[in-house]
C-alpha cells in the first residue's frame, strides 16, 4: 500500500476556487459527516480525492471506501485516484472478503452493499475508514439500500457524501444527511458546502447549454382500429401527451429522423471548432437505442458506439468512445449517469423519462467544461415539463421529505426501478397501443439563459440561426448574438411592405398557436402556474373550444388577453 507524500499546499496546488473553498471548511470543522453538493462537471471526484489524500497523510484514516452508483464509475474513480497515488481496488467482489494488501481501499456500488452490508461493514470496523457517497442521493433509491448503508457505514471514521442533484421527488431519506424543518413544517436536506450550476458558469467552469425544443403533428392507430392526433408542444391531457411524446420517438416516424439531423448539423457546425466534440442519444431502451444508431449511420456514414445497460463491455465502449474522435454514442437511460465524457457537446434527449431528477443528471453528461467558449447543445421534444426543467437550469434545488407530490408528478423511486431493468424492449407494460401513422418534427423554440427565442413569435430567430451557431463562443456572446439576430428580424419587418400577402388560413393557425404558447411559456416563468391551467383560464375568460380546435379569430383573442395581463390589464 503506498500514498505519494505530498505536502497540504501541494494538493491545494491548482484547485478550483469553491474546492479550495469546500476543503478550508471541511478542515475548520473536520466534522464526522460532510455533504457536498457541486453542479455536474464542477469537479467533485477531485476535491473528494484530495480531502482523502490530506486525511490519509494526516493519520485521520488509514482505508477508503468510495461507494458509486454504477460499474462503470467504479474503475472512473480508481483511475482518478492513482493520480493521487492512492491505490483503490474497482474489482472488488463481496466473495473475496478481505482487500488486496496493494489497495488503500476498494470501489463498490450501492447494489453491491446492499447485498451484504455485514461484510462492509465488518471491513470498515477493522480500519479507520473514510467512506465516500458519489452521487449519495442514490443511497435513498430504495429502504434497502438506505438501510444497507447505515448498517454498513455507522462505524465509518468519516463520512463523505457528494451530489450534483440533491433532490428526489419521493420521500426516502439519505442516510447519514441532516435534515432540518422549515416553517411549513417540511423537512428539507442541510449540505456543509454547496456550489450551484450558476455560479459554476459565472466561473467558467461548466459550458451554458442551449436547449432546442421540436414539436410536430403526430397521428396514431389504437389497437381498436381509431386514429388519433395531437400535435406536441400544445396543451393536451396526460395520455394525449404520452402517445404523443412516445410516437415522436418512435423509431419508424419522421420526427426522431429530422432532429437527429438537426443535431448532427449542429455538431458539425461544433466541430469547426472542436474536432473532436461528440454527441450523446440518451434513448429509453434497447431496441430504439439500435435504431437510432442504424438511422445515425445513414446521416453520418459512420457508426455510432451503442451502449447498452446489460452490456459487460460498456465500460470499455465508453473510455474508447472517450478517448476517440468519433461523432456519436447512444446509451439508454441510467446508464448516462456513467457517461463522463468531456468531449460531449451535442445531446439528443429521446427518453419518455420526465422527472427532475433524471434531466438534471442526463443534461449534466453536456456540461464539463474543458476550456473557454465551449457550449452545450440540447435537443428535446417540446414538451411542458422538459421545458420548465430546462428554462429552470440556474435554480438550486434540494430534497425535501414529508412533501406531497404535485398532480401527476412521477415518483423517483418507481422511475429508478424501472431504469434498472434489462431494456431489450420497451418498457414492461408499456408496448405502444397503437400504431406511429405520421410523427413530424419543427422547430418550435430555442431556451438559454432562462429566455425563449423563436417559437414563432415575430421577428425571431428560426433553426437555422441556432444549428449554425459558431462553436467557439463565450457565454455572453451567445446571448449578445441571439439577442442582436432577433432585433436585425424584428428590424427587417417593419421595412417590410406593409401589406404583405395573406397567408394561408392553417400556416397563419399554426403561426398564433406559437405565439399563444410562447406567451404563456412567459406567463408560468413569471407566476408560476402550469401551462395547461394556464390555458384554461384563457379559455374560460375568452370562450371558445380548446386550443387544437379554435379559429385564428380565438387564438388572438388568448394572446390579446394574456399580454393584457402581462401589463396590468383585466
């Protein structure tokens, strides 16, 4: 077993200002438990391992246990930490018993201690153990494995836990994580050190993500013979917006074909300034996964490295996708917790998955930042609650207990069981009841910073404007730009003629349509109301059917009354 000696300035040597910062605070205090919350990409596994090499040096702890989520990041955590010359075992097996005398300590999953926390925690008892939780939210996955960490890390030295998202949309409590009530009587989680996603790129040390949403007509067969449509991106009720959304995804339509196009346009336009950026298809399960691959092959000319969750070589697939220059990587699901990918600049989000907790940790695969002017690009169905999570990026959250879930909010616990089986098919259960008629894809709005752009509104900017973004950019100069291209549109119309040529009646629909759902896409931003009862109450104040069956006449009569009360208007 051996520790490369160095001094405490030394490991302090090159450290980002908030794990200079986490470190002083852990060492004022030296407390038994420590909870670091740090934005995806921020640089959590090395303040992690450099408080664990100042503890060893120091005496503190003579073995390390550092618990993870998947495989995969089990030999991602060992890698990292020969750098600091500390030798950890990812091989570790529960049938071997006893550590190998060449490793400080081993790297294990959550499943794997919750498979026999007796003995982990017989092992922990036998050394002064410091334990690190990476992302230590998965420790309240389920009581079982909650309970497995407690009965095999209450004898622990020390205790190190680390999140990027420490927040949950069920109740389970993390273990050995403080919870304090607030004044409504609700238990919320108390972290020692928290560094959010905005500060992180006021720093410069994550890349901005430019989202872009794309909505379109879908048309389905039911398996009684009925055909059914709906468009994505308008109101719709929650099984109208799950056919739809899982009919945009299907393999066989139009709508998936035009956005991975669109997202491969983007990441050659990236390229011009990174060669070696890639993009990540996060798909929902097996079968789509090979499709999307086979319908990438055909954009490209090129393979795309597939990345199953069953597969015994995905860990392998990931560091040589990694290490290469190649242009694309689909993984289903959880497995893109695993993905840490620097290179990944462009990202397809085509997963049904909709919880917050999810979208926080898929969007973080795109946000590790290597040098200056580097960002992200994200693409997404326009659906309502993708767009709230993505207009809401710079929002710290946090996990609350005792709370109860909003109306049709998914818990996480089912969510995470579900990812965790085999996804050779669809979901169990979830065959599609019909059969994909038509699934096209537009381009429906563009949200960074926060703001929306395009979406129909006039004068803004249209696709082509975002997929051909320059890829060096620095994050205000995204900004600066979108905002200078939307006044030179808004500029060219009014020099327009002023009587230009009436449009036809379903284009001049579809235009008011964006222009409604922009409008109110603002109004839940600026109070907070959901879109769809947002929309009820335009309907009940101005009349009319609901919006998918309303006359252009209606839909201006919404927008005439929604800017009426943006401005204090009745």
């Amino acid at each position: 077993m051996t520790v490369v000696q160095t001094s405490t300035a030394d490991r302090l040597t090159g450290l980002r200002q908030w794990q200079r910062e986490a470190f002083e605070e852990y060492f004022r205090r030296e407390p038994r438990d420590f909870l670091a919350v740090a934005t995806p990409g921020a640089g959590k596994t090395t303040f992690a391992l450099t408080l664990a090499a100042e503890l060893l040096a120091r005496h503190a702890v003579r073995s390390i246990t550092i618990v993870c989520p998947t495989e995969h990041l089990k030999k991602q955590w060992a890698e990292a930490a020969a750098r600091f010359g500390i030798a950890i075992d990812p091989d570790f097996k529960n049938a071997q018993g006893a550590l190998g005398r060449q490793f400080v300590g081993a790297a294990v999953t959550y499943a794997q201690v919750a498979a026999h926390p007796m003995l982990h925690r017989n092992r922990t008892e036998a050394r002064r153990t410091l334990v690190i939780f990476d992302e230590v939210h998965h420790a309240g996955d389920a009581l079982s494995w909650g309970d497995a960490a407690r009965e095999a890390f209450d004898p622990a030295a020390r205790r190190l836990a680390l999140t990027g998202t420490p927040f949950r949309s069920d109740v389970n409590p993390i273990p050995f994580v403080d919870y304090v009530q607030d004044h409504d009587g609700v238990r919320r989680c108390s972290w020692d050190y928290s560094y959010g996603y905005a500060p992180a790129l006021a720093d410069g040390v994550v890349r901005p993500v430019i989202f872009m949403a794309y909505s379109g007509e879908m048309r389905w067969r039911t398996r009684a013979g009925d055909e059914l449509a709906a468009r994505l991106g308008e109101p719709l009720t929650t099984d109208a917006l799950a056919q739809a959304w899982r009919a945009a995804l299907d393999p066989k339509g139009d709508w998936i074909k035009k956005v991975l196009a669109a997202a491969d346009r983007r990441l050659t336009e990236v390229r011009n300034a990174h060669p070696d950026a890639g993009g990540l298809v996060i798909a929902s399960d097996h079968e789509a996964a090979r499709a999307y691959a086979r319908i990438l092959r055909k954009i490209t000319g090129q393979g795309a490295t597939v990345v199953l969750s069953d597969d015994p070589t995905a860990s392998k697939k990931i560091s040589r996708f990694a290490a290469s220059e190649d242009r694309w990587m689909v993984a289903v699901r959880m497995v893109s917790e695993g993905v840490d990918v620097p290179r990944l600049m462009v990202g397809v989000y085509a997963t049904s998955t909709s919880t917050a907790l999810f979208f926080a940790q898929a969007i973080g695969r795109f946000v590790r930042t290597r040098r200056r002017g580097e960002v992200a690009s994200v693409f997404l169905p326009s659906v309502p609650t993708l767009l709230e999570y993505a207009g809401e990026m710079e929002r710290e959250r946090d996990h609350a207990l005792d709370r109860p879930l909003k109306e049709g909010e998914e818990p996480e616990q089912e969510m995470i069981d579900e990812a965790r089986k085999k996804r050779d098919t669809p979901d169990a259960g979830e065959e599609l009841p019909f059969e994909t008629m038509e699934a096209s894809a537009e381009f429906d709005r563009a949200l960074y910073d926060g703001t929306e752009f395009g979406g129909g509104a006039p004068g803004s900017p249209e696709e082509e404007d975002f997929l051909g973004l320059p890829g060096l950019l620095e994050p205000e100069q995204v900004a600066q730009l979108l905002r200078k291209r939307k006044s030179e549109q808004r500029a060219a119309e009014r020099k327009a003629p002023s009587e230009p040529a009436e449009a036809p009646a379903h284009e001049r629909t579809a235009e008011l349509r964006k222009e409604l759902n922009t409008l109110v896409g603002a109004w839940h931003h600026r109070t907070g109301s959901p879109h769809g009862m947002i929309h009820s109450q335009l309907r009940r104040a101005c009349g009319g059917p609901p919006i998918a069956q309303a006359s252009p006449e209606e839909i201006q009569r919404r927008i005439d009354k929604i800017r009426a009360w943006a401005t204090g208007g009745k």
